[in-house]
C-alpha cells in the first residue's frame, strides 16, 4: 500500500497511507513525499475541528519533483516547486458557503457544525491521444492551467476528528475522477472540482421561430398580391455545439450513490461557441429541408423545396448556394443565442447539470458518465436518458423550450405573385452579424453582397437597405396599397457587431435600450460599472409596426401630422441618445433649445457657425449632420403624410382602388417614394432613425433589444400599447 510522506517546516513528519482506490496510489507517478508551507500543522496537529480556536486555515503545498496524473493518454503535469494549497474551511456559527469568491455560480451551502478540508493542485494539461475520447485531459486544452480540487466533508458532532487525521483522510482520499470507480471511491458530500480553459461538445435540438419581415420597393405592380401568411411557426433544428470558455466542472457526492455532474461558466470570462447542423429538420410537417421548412413556417403553400424550384428552372448550383446561406444563416442564429444564454448576466446556474444514480448505470449510463467527464456531453442531447442518468439542467433544452427568433427579410415580395417566384428571380443571403435571412431581388442582391463572406450579406449595406425599405413598406401599408395579414408586421431595426467593445461603446448600445423604455435611465452606467473589456459584442434593436401603427406614423386620424412635429421627433431622439456628461452632449443644445432651433432654420446650414462661438468646427459640423437629418426625414415624412391623408380621403368618398383619381394619387406617392428612396441618409439605418420613427408613434411599437458578446448579455421586449390594454 502505497503511502506519502508529509511535512512541514516546523518539524510534522508524518506517513499518510493511501487505500487500493485512492486516485494518489492509481494515477499519481512518482509522489513519494508533500511538504507544507506557511503552515505549522505540527502545532495544531491535535487540535479537534470543532475548537473554537480553530479558523479558517491556509498552506501551501510543495512537490520536490514533477508529478504526473495520468490515466491511459490523458494527462496532468504537476510541476516541481510550490503547486498547491491546504485549506480548513470553517463557516460562520450561522453557516456560510464553500466557495468565497464564487466565480461560478450555484454555491455550496454550509452549516455551522460542518467543515471542509481541501486540497487545491495546479497542474497544465497535456494533450490526450485516445481515439475514443479524442480530446484533452477532463477537455482542457493542451498546454492550459488547470486546478483540481478535491473538497472533503467533516462534521463536528457527535464528535470531530483532529485537523491532522482529517488532512491525513483528505489527501489519502483525493480524487482525481477518471472514470466511473473514482466517484464510487468519493465519501457522501464530498466535491471535486476541476478549472481551466477548454471546450466542452454537446448537442440537442432547437426550435427556431421563423418571423417574416415583408418588406416592399418603391415601385409596386399594378397588380397587387395579398401576402397570405402568418406571424410564424417554428422549425426544429438537431445541432452539435462546441463551447470554448473558462469552466469549472464539478463533481459532489450527493450520498453514497448519487453524483451531481455540472459545468459552470467562469463569471466574467470569455466565450464563443460553434454551431455544427445536424442531418434532419422538422417543422411539424415531417422532414423536409431547412429552407422549405422554414418558408412554410411563414408562407402558406410556399412551394420552395429543392425539387419545386428545380421544376421552375433554377439552376442547381443556385439551389445549393440558398441551402448553404439557409445553414449558415441558422447556424449564426444558433451561436448567438447560445452564447447570450451562456453568459446572461441573471445567470448564476451551471449551464448543464446531471445526477448519476452510480448503483443504477448500466452499460450506456457508464460510458455516457465516462464521456461527460472527459466535457463531451454530446450522449446527452436526447429525448431518452440511460437509466440512472437524470438532467437537471441543461441549456439546449432551454434553448428548445424558449426558442429562438429567426427573422426572415422578404424584400421586393410584394412585386412577385409568389415566394417561388421571388427566389427563382432573386438572391437568398444571411447576414453574418445576426444570422437573420434576406431574400431579395438580384438588383438588390448586387448591392449588399458581402465579398468577404459566402452567401453573406455586407452588415452595414443591408442595414441602410432595410431601413430605406422599411420605410417605404410604412407608407404604402399606410396608404392601404398593399395588404397582408393581420399579424404580419413590418420592422425596423438596427444592428452592428463590435469585434472589441470598450465602456463608452457598450454605454453606447445601452443608451439605445433606455430610448426604447427597455432600461430605466441611468441604468447603462450601473451595467457598464467595473467592466473594462466587453470582448466582441453584437446589438440588435427592432421595433415593429402592423398596418393600423404604420398609419399612425403619418396620420393623426385622417389628418397629415404637420412637419413640426417630424422635426420635434427627431430631435426627441437626439435627448434620448446623447448622454449631458458625454463627449458629444454639446449636441443636446440644438436638440432641446427651441429658440435656438428656430434660429438654426433661419440662418441655414452654412451660417451656424456665429450660433455655437464657442464649438469647434468638427462639433459644429456635428450639429450640422444632426440637423440636416432631421430636417430631412420631418420634409420626407410630411411630404408622405399628405399624400396618405388624400388617399384616405379618395378611399372615404370610394373605397374602389381602381378609379382614375385612386390611381393617379398611388402613381404621385410612387414617384414621390422614389425621390424619398434615393435620399435616403445613413442615419436613418442607425439608432437615430429607429427611435425617431418609435417618438412618432408615441412609442407604441413592439420594440426589442439584444446585445450579445462573449462576457455580456442583455435582453429587453416592450409590447405595444395595444396588445398591453388587451
């Protein structure tokens, strides 16, 4: 039986004899002797764990020489010098918590009369080579710090050992969890715990809720098509995800034959996340493929499977290209919803969490068990568990049950008889930012491709697209030109994707979420408060209005809202986006001094300068962007809601669409749109233009926020006032 021989600098020379299970006799090479440092466990040797004398205590660990933990391939390197600590937890007399700090989550409670010995080594892992596994050591990756931890229960009645014998218990009792038998060998309450950096492999299904976003050009048919659709069904997707980020898994014996099993997220740390597709998809119909799935989801009898576009000509190459973007459009969706509920900031939780029954296992439950200590979870990803095996907590199911949002943008769809038709004459991309889909036509293909990205989109093009489009699609939903169902609305949005986001920029993000009502104000600087880095970071805000709201945003009832009111608007959404204190709030004076507004409009743009003495050119000229925009949009939009309140009153004194006078008033608003297209400024695809066009409404728009990253996320809805009252 082997044994190790302990000291300390104080004279403790003890021999510590390890049983046949220990994991220091089965995986521990050449550990013949521990010594302690800044500890006299000698002069405490024989005091018993339940004095009051005895506190928190705390010593290092030294190994002579370099150790290996080693089971078959997978391995850690001990390395010679100062390599662990020696603790004896004691709580409070009221009780306490086993980790402080928590930098995981989900901590241990303990009572007054319980204590935990531990022993704490810091090791690197090295690479593993068995084929069965095909990772790293516990999926460390090869070359990363990792601490085992092994934390041993005492209680102090009816009667508590002596330090000494429970250090001696402790380390002759350490764990190191290769397999199955070493979590039988763990005493009941026991923990183990291992950090580092690695990646963990899961998989599991997700429901992807498909939301159309109808979205028309300037120009609409004579004849004009009823988009028959609905709000959106849900398509269920099987996929692998890869997580790479800074864990803990944790292992406690929870009695003699129960072991919890979980991962927990470092809080703070950095985290991505890999999407792999798997063969198959549903959406309630049986299999299909992804894109016919999805299009089914939104539009009634959309006749898009390969074989149906196939039979309209389109080339196969064309077909396999909107399978390629239609995959890679889900698999974005899929990473960025798995990395927001990785690091949710309300999340303290592990992200996945099993109890393993160890006397009911068979031989799958075993091997599943094998698998998840080595962080491949991937046999856990089905419907049916082993027996034995019971999930507690897993974030894919999560993912399942709360869906995610898969916004399809149709743009152009109101100019083809159907959805066939669109993607037989048109171009099917994603968007690498959101992994939102964009069909549209070639014209508008060619303008926001991305050349970088296969089958992608150009971010800020497609952004300065919709937004142009959408407010196109407002006025004619306005105008009662084209008609679709109900519960299709049109959206707004915005989006960027920031690959290093600082304070000021994630102040910046959240900023918008106050002007949406999704923060209360102020409460940015709370969130941003004792970060530095934010990491890379995707933002995404939409608002969303049905044809009765779209209305609204030009007409007062029948009455065309006056062009002042436009301007007051836009400059509303100037008060909400700058911050007093920030390095631009000079630009609040234009936004909030109304005399000075009416002299700006008096004098011009070329003539500011005398107005702002005591500003810079460039800040100047920022007021000058400010002002033209708004003057801008408050001309387009006023401009449009007179010719909306003359078609209204056309349609009150003859509801027929196809009288001269009708359709003389559709062809002015039609050229007049195009006018307003073509000038359409930047801005309006940027926060400014959401969140004038929500102050119009009165904020009464569906409206949402999210911004992701790999240490941050935040989520935030706001129903309309309509739907609130019902």
């Amino acid at each position: 039986m082997p044994t190790i021989h302990l000291t300390d600098e104080f004279g403790l020379a003890v021999d510590v004899a390890t049983g046949d299970l220990s994991s220091l006799a089965k995986y521990f090479k050449n550990l013949s002797s521990l010594s302690l440092s800044g500890l006299n466990l000698a002069a405490q040797a024989g005091l018993s764990l339940a004095n009051p004398a005895v506190t928190s205590l705390q010593g290092g660990l030294n190994f002579a020489d370099p150790v290996a933990i080693a089971s078959g391939a997978a391995t850690l390197q001990l390395c010679a010098g100062i390599s662990g600590t020696l603790n004896i937890c004691v709580p409070p007399a009221a009780g306490g918590n086993l980790f402080d700090p928590d930098r995981y989550g989900d901590n241990i409670p303990m009572g007054g009369g319980e204590r935990y010995v531990s022993i704490v080594l810091t090791a690197t892992a090295t690479p593993g080579i068995n084929a069965a596994v095909n990772q790293f050591c516990f999926g460390f990756t090869a070359g990363a710090t990792v601490s085992l931890a092994n934390y041993r229960l005492f209680e102090t009645q009816p009667a508590a050992p002596t330090i000494l014998a429970a250090v001696q218990d402790t380390l002759a009792n350490f764990c190191v969890p290769f397999g199955v038998d070493d979590l039988r060998a763990m005493a009941p309450g026991a923990v183990v715990t291992l950090e580092g950096t690695g990646t963990l492999t899961c998989s599991g299904s997700a429901s992807l809720w498909a939301a159309a976003n109808p979205l028309a050009t300037v120009t609409l048919p004579d004849s004009l098509p009823a988009l028959d659709g609905s709000a959106g069904g849900s398509v269920t997707v099987a996929a692998s995800f890869g997580i790479n980020w800074d864990y803990q898994l944790r292992l406690r014996k929870v009695d003699a034959n129960t072991v919890r099993l979980g991962f927990y997220r470092k809080d703070g740390s950095n985290t991505s996340v890999s999407v792999s597709l798997s063969e198959g998809v549903t959406a309630g119909i049986g299999s299909e493929d992804l894109f016919s799935a999805l299009m089914g989801a939104v539009i009634k009898d959309a006749a898009v499977d390969p074989a149906s576009l196939a039979a309209l000509g389109v080339p196969a190459a064309q077909i396999s290209g909107i399978q390629a973007a239609v995959s890679a459009s889900a698999q974005r969706k899929l990473e960025v919803a798995m990395t927001a509920t990785l690091t949710a900031c309300s999340s303290r939780d592990a992200a996945f969490l099993y109890e393993f029954d160890l006397t009911a296992l068979d031989q799958s439950g075993t091997a599943v068990l094998t698998a998840a200590l080595q962080a491949d979870l991937s046999s856990l990803g089905g419907a049916a568990l082993p027996p034995g095996v019971r999930e507690i907590r897993s974030i894919i199911r999560n993912l399942h049950q709360s869906g995610v949002t898969w916004k399809l943008n149709l743009l152009g769809i109101y100019n083809y008889i159907s959805i066939s038709e669109l993607v037989r004459q048109g171009t099917v991309l994603f968007d690498a930012t959101t992994g939102d889909l964009v069909v549209t036509d070639t014209a508008t293909a060619k303008s926001v491709t991305a050349a970088t990205v296969a089958f992608g989109a150009d971010t800020a093009k497609l952004r300065h697209v919709l937004a142009q489009n959408f407010l196109v699609t407002a006025v004619y939903r306005g105008s009662q030109t084209i008609v679709s169902a109900p519960e299709i609305k049109c959206s707004h949005s915005f989006f960027e994707l920031n690959a290093a986001t600082n304070p000021d920029t994630m102040r910046r993000e959240l900023v918008v979420a106050a002007a949406l009502g999704l923060l209360d104000p102020g409460q940015e600087d709370a969130l941003v408060a004792g970060t530095s880095d934010f990491g890379r970071t995707m933002a995404y805000a939409e608002t969303s209005y049905d044809a009765g709201l779209a209305s609204a945003l030009f007409l007062n009832g029948s009455t065309a809202r006056p062009e002042a009111e436009f301007e007051s608007a836009g400059r509303q959404a100037i008060q909400l986006l700058v911050r007093l204190g920030a390095a631009d709030d000079y630009r609040l004076r234009a936004a909030t001094d109304d005399q000075l507004w009416a002299n700006m409009c008096s004098a011009g743009q070329a003539n500011f300068a005398p107005l702002f003495p005591d500003l810079t050119e460039p800040q100047v000229q920022a007021i000058v962007a400010d002002y033209s925009v708004i003057v801008w949009w408050a001309d387009a939009m006023s401009s449009c809601a007179q010719r909306l309140a003359a078609m209204q009153a056309q349609i009150a004194v003859n509801p027929d669409p196809g009288t001269p006078q009708f359709k003389a008033l559709r062809a002015d608003l039609a050229k007049h749109l195009a006018n307003v297209a073509s000038q359409t400024k930047d801005e309006f695809g940027q926060p400014w233009g959401l969140i004038a066009m929500d102050r119009v409404c009165g904020g009464r728009a569906a409206a949402s926020m999210q911004i992701t990253g790999s240490r941050v996320s935040m989520a935030a809805t706001r129903a309309t006032l309509a739907a609130a009252a019902g």
